[in-house]
C-alpha cells in the first residue's frame, strides 16, 4: 500500500511539473551559421531529456559489451569450481570406498577443472599410493615438496614412502626437512619416534617416547649405545627410576654405583628391585660381596627382607641355606613355597637335592627323591625371558625380539606373564 502511495506521489508531482512547463512558456533558439533552430522550451527540454537518456543507454550498452568476455569467463570458471569440487567429492568417496580406478580417475578430472592445486595433487597421490602406483605417487609428492604453500604435505608422503620401503636413511633426512618446516608437528613427533625404533636409536627413541612407551626398557638400551660414561649412567639411572622391578636396569645402575666407590647405595638399590620385583640376577652381585657361605645366608635374609613371601625370595633362601648345609632352614623355605601354590621346577628340584642332603645314599632318600621329581615333572616351568608379543625365549634380556622385531616386549616369567615385567 505504502509502495503504490509513492508512486502516486511520483506520478502527480511529474505531471505537475510538466503542466508547469508548458505554462512557462519561452523559446530556444540554436543558430549555427545560416543554420537555424527554434522550439518552445519545454520541447526542447523533453529533447534534451530523451537525448541524455539515449546516451546513457548507449553508454551502458558498451560498458557491458566490454564486460563480456570477463563475465563469460567467470561464468565458465564458476561452472568448472562446482564440477571440480564434485570431482574432488568423488574422490574422497572412492578412496574411502577403496575403488582405486575410480579414485585415480576422478583425482585427473579434479586436476583438470581446478588445476595443480595442494588438494587436487594429494588426492592424486593418494589414489595412485591405492592403485599400488608407488612410483607415480612419489612424483606427486615431490610436485608437493616443491610448493612452499604444501611442502610438509609432500614431505609428509614422502616419508611415510621411505618407511615403508625401508629407506631409513632417505626417511631420516626427510623427517629432518619435516621438522623445520613445521616443527612440532603431533603426527611428525610420532613418526620420529617410530623411525628411531626402527634404525635402534634409542636415545632418539626415548627423548620421543609417549607416556605409555616402556621407557625403562628404552633408557637402558640408550645407555648401552651411549660412549660417554656420564651420559650412559644418567640413562641407567632413569631406566631404575623408570621401573624399579626391572632387574636388567637395577643391575647396571649397581654395577655403576659399585664402579664408582658406593657400595652401599649399591646394595641399596638391588634390594629395592628385589622388593619391587624379585629377579635371580639381584642376587648374584649382592652375594658375591660375601666369601663365607654361611654369611651368604645372612645377606640373602637382607636382601628378602622386604618381600620375604615372593617365591623367588623362599628359593633364594632355601639354596644358600641347603648350600651352608641348614637344611631344616631350607626345608622350611620350600615346604611354605610348595604350600602357597607358587613352586615351580626349581623348587622341587631342590626338595630332591635336599633328601640326598639330609638322608644320604639310603632307600628312604631314593623314594623321596623319586617323589620330589615326579612333582618337579609335572611343575611349571622356571620363568624366562620371554617376549610377551611372540611368546619366544631370550637367553637374557634385550630391547628387541629377534623373533618379531617389537621393542620392550622382553620380559621375566612364565609364558604370557612375561610381558608384565617391563613397566611402561
């Protein structure tokens, strides 16, 4: 309503004016040599009108003649943006859907319609890396490492291209590239870390560990690499401090302690793992100290004293006292190991050695013998070194499995049991 009121208003005040001006009256004259030209004022104002309006229009009529052919290219370049841009839909579908061909033709077409952009190139790379086109991926990503605006997107593939291949010394000069074009990186961090667990650089590997990592398991191998012996005790020291149960670490970290004029602190800390986690190796250094056998009983009460239930520390027990010739004392040991369920073939073994020990060469110690073996038969097994992935055996520990290539699977025990002992 409001609308067709000002429209009115519009009409009316026009005619008003064109009534004015047919009242005013007046002529225009133009005269231009002999040439003369007269009309009344209002025609020649209404021609004066016309002519500006007709200009005008041809004014207009040329802007968007010379317009054209930039709107026609627009047009064309926005058609060619939606047709790339379902093109490039079509890829990322069949990439998810794992149709190679599909995703290879598709990724040309997007190239095609937006051109060598960094999405068009990782997309093609990606469809070739599906198709099995390794070669054809690679050139892409180096295409990628060439563009300053998407070069750690063609380091990124070129890498994972090395690793898989297992080029680690192209992989390592990649990650370094990588890291100083976009240091920090989460997914970078973690590829690192893999490389150096792959290549065995274990200070690498433990400066890159994740918080679920087995890092004693690590510092101790870096340690064993490392040529300064600062540097190599500081990293047995954090592989102790990792893990006080892991008696591989408490090992070295005494010997070290020991070297280095502190026994006591030594000792100290083969009890501590002992206590943590009771291991047959603690033992040895902490009873060499002692010539005398039956102080060798004496150290090993020391030794069990904070975890004197554990079945290695009854085992302990009973062999330096069986050893010192107590053998009520080990008899004792053994018999509460075999009734908490936990002896092993150790134990009965030495229940055998024992009846020798305490009967000699008679009929009564042959049976009890006989007895004591049947039962050590049918016993489990001692603990070994054992890789908690694989289940296969190590004569001692180590960072690798030889048989399955994982790292910080080796552990103390008894079948599955073993991987429990190397702590993250």
């Amino acid at each position: 309503m409001r609308r067709a009121l000002f429209v009115l208003v519009i009409l009316g005040a026009a005619v008003a004016l064109a009534l004015w001006l047919a009242g005013v009256g007046g002529t225009v004259e133009i005269q231009v040599g002999d040439a003369w030209i007269g009309t009344s004022f209002p025609i020649a104002l209404l021609v004066l009108l016309l002519g500006f309006l007709l200009l005008h229009l041809l004014l207009n009529g040329l802007s968007a003649l010379r317009r054209l052919p930039g709107r026609l290219r627009a047009r064309r370049a926005a058609r060619r943006r939606v047709e790339g841009d379902a093109a490039v839909t079509r890829v990322l579908v069949a990439l998810a859907a794992g149709t190679a061909e599909a995703a290879r033709l598709e990724a040309r077409r997007a190239r095609h319609l937006l051109g060598d952009t960094p999405q068009t190139l990782l997309l093609a790379a990606e469809a070739e890396r599906l198709a099995g086109r390794e070669a054809a991926a690679g050139e892409i990503f180096r295409a990628l490492a060439g563009r300053e605006d998407a070069r750690f997107l063609g380091l990124r593939g070129l890498l994972r291209q090395a690793m898989q291949e297992g080029d680690w010394e192209a992989a390592h000069a990649l990650a370094k590239e990588a890291e100083a074009v976009h240091p920090g990186a989460a997914w970078l961090r973690q590829e690192r870390a893999e490389l150096a667990l792959r290549t065995k650089d274990w200070r690498e590997a433990l400066a890159l560990a994740a918080p679920d990592a087995p890092r004693a398991a690590l510092a101790l191998a870096a340690a064993a690499q490392e040529t300064d012996p600062v540097k190599a005790a500081e990293l047995e020291r954090q592989a102790y401090e990792a893990d006080r149960g892991f008696a591989p670490a408490a090992l070295a970290h005494a010997r070290r302690l020991e070297a280095a004029g502190s026994p006591r602190r030594a000792r100290g800390v083969l009890e501590e793992a002992w206590a943590a986690k009771p291991h047959p190796d603690l033992a040895v250094p902490y009873l060499a100290a002692e010539t005398d056998i039956l102080m060798q009983v004496k150290a090993a009460e020391a030794l069990i004293r904070r975890n004197p239930e554990a079945a290695e520390s009854r085992l302990l027990l009973a062999r330096t006292a069986l050893a010192a010739g107590l053998t009520g004392r080990a008899r004792g040991a053994l018999e509460a190991l075999v009734a908490s369920g936990e002896a092993d073939r150790r134990a009965y073994l030495l229940l055998a050695e024992l009846e020798e020990a305490e009967q000699g060469e008679t009929a009564e110690a042959r049976a009890a013998q006989s007895r004591w073996l049947r039962e050590a038969a049918k016993a489990p097994p001692e603990p070994r070194w054992r890789c908690g992935h694989c289940g296969a055996e190590h004569a001692s520990w180590a960072p690798v499995c030889t048989a399955c290539d994982q790292v910080g699977e080796i552990g103390w025990g008894q079948g599955s049991t073993a991987k429990a002992a190397v702590a993250a």
